[in-house]
C-alpha cells in the first residue's frame, strides 16, 4: 500500500471535490494525457479516494478520509493544499494525529517514515502552512488537517488488513498496524509478531489457529525483534482483554536476560502500554522474591 499523495493526485482531488468527471475531461482539467489521468485514477480509486459513477464519470469517494479531505479543501481553497501535503507529508501527519496533545520530539524522530533533511523540510513547509506548530511536543494545529490525516489512515489501514483472509481484528498507532487474523500466511508487506512471532523464541503456549501481523503504513518494511513482538502481543491482550497476558507473563519472566529493558521500556511508551509492562513486572518481581 503506498500511503503518499503525488501533488496530481491531490490536485485531481481538489478538481473533484467540486465537480465529478470523464477520464477526458479531468485530463483537460490537469493538462495531461488521458492513460496519464487513467492511471491517477486507479491510484486514488485504490485508496478509496475516488469512485466511478453510473455515468462512467469519476467522482469523490463518499468515505470519510475522502469527504474530510474536500472539508479541508473547501476550508483553505486559496491554501494549494497540494504544495504541502504531498509525499511524506501525509505519513508525518498520521505520526502527529494521535489522541494526546502532540508528540514528543524523541518518540516522532523515532517513527518518522524518511529522512532528516526530507522530514525537516516537510515540517517547514507544514508549519509555514499553519499545519503543524512545535515547542516541547509537535503538534497539529488545524483540525480540519488532523481529522483528514486521521481518518485516511484508518481507511488505508482497512484496505491494508482486507487483504488477510480471516481477518478478525486491527489495532493501528499511528503508522504501525497490529492484526490477528486466522490464517497462518498473509501477503508479504505484513510481518509476524505477537505471540506467532514469541514461538519462534521459545514461547510455550498451545498454538491456535490465530496469527499476529504487524505493518507499517509507510511502506516501511520492519524487521521485528522480541521486544517489539512481545510488545505488540501486549498490546493486542490488553486491547482483547484476552488470557495471553498470562503467557506473556511467563515468556517475559523466563527470558528477561535475553531481553533489553531499556528498549521494553520504550517501546511500551510507545505503544502507550507502560503500565500494563510495569504492572507485569512487579507482579513478576514479587513471585520472585515470594518463592
């Protein structure tokens, strides 16, 4: 899944959120060739963006990544939306989107999904766009900005996770996807984590017929370590409120010398798990000394 907007593609969907269109007459609009235009529109219609009507015409999705996106438009049509919300600026938005009031700098270096000088010049175009502003935490300012960037992850991330077959539940922070599905195998851009990917560490647990995915929305691909494995199973037992947390207990205690605290300890800061990990572990530390 490629999560970026080029600048046509945006521009396609500004002309769109005013008017629906014929491949033809949208090229005349953008002042490109038609198999150019197609091929635009196969991407945004991929990303739920757009749609084909009865009339063959092409018009704005009625999701509600795509309809947030003509609110933002229609809230700064003078704005050219598309100078600073293309490429990765979209990925970086996503990372700022989150519930809590910013992000802190150390945790958004860690996730953002380019490099330092491409993601220092995307910042400057989006706080002089009046996007984002930064002091202690990065923040988005504009609401209509944080609904959209919200919103399309949610639905590329139910694009993404339509691909698994048995499917059965999704929990995304910022760009990264955690999934169980019942289905051993998933399309290769998903990683195993979780449980699936602790049994290759010695986990001793009675194997179901689930399995735990990771992605990154990205595009981004990750290599996951048993920390980020046990994290994610974690996370998605505390999310099921399931008995895994139990087997979690057991794997974290017979294997704290093979693990790095420190990275546990972040990556649970990351995942916002903190106190399900501190609470495990003075659990664990108080059968150790009981014993």
């Amino acid at each position: 899944m490629n999560l970026k907007l080029s600048k046509n593609e945006l521009i396609a969907l500004e002309k769109l959120c005013n008017n629906d269109f014929s491949i033809g007459q949208l090229a005349e609009e953008l002042k490109k060739k038609e198999s150019y235009v197609s091929r635009l529109v196969k991407m945004l219609e991929g990303k739920g963006l757009a749609y084909r009507v009865e009339n063959r015409k092409i018009a704005l999705s009625p999701a509600s990544h795509a309809q947030s996106f003509k609110k933002l438009y229609l809230s700064r049509p003078e704005a050219r939306v598309e100078e600073w919300l293309s490429g990765h600026a979209i990925g970086i938005l996503i990372i700022l989107a989150s519930p809590q009031e910013g992000v802190p700098i150390d945790l958004f270096w860690k996730e953002t999904p380019c490099s330092k000088p491409t993601t220092y010049s995307i910042l400057k175009r989006l706080m002089g766009a009046g996007a984002l502003v930064k002091n202690e935490k990065i923040r988005i300012s504009d609401k209509a900005v944080e609904e959209f960037a919200n919103y399309y992850a949610d639905n590329i991330q139910r694009i993404a996770t339509s691909k698994i077959q048995g499917m059965k539940t999704s929990i995304r922070v910022r760009l990264r996807v955690v999934a169980r599905a019942r289905v051993k195998e998933a399309p290769t851009e998903f990683v195993q984590t979780g449980i699936s990917a602790l049994a290759g560490h010695g986990l001793e647990a009675m194997q179901t017929k689930d399995s735990y995915f990771c992605i990154n929305l990205s595009g981004k691909q990750e290599k996951i370590g048993i920390e980020e494995a046990f994290i994610h199973g974690l996370l998605m037992a505390t999310l099921e409120q399931g008995q895994d947390k139990q087997v979690l207990a057991l794997f974290l205690m017979k294997n704290r010398g093979r693990m790095n605290v420190a990275k546990l300890r972040a990556l649970a800061r990351q995942y916002s798990v903190e106190s399900d990990l501190a609470t495990m572990r003075d659990a664990l530390d108080y059968v150790e000394k009981a014993v």
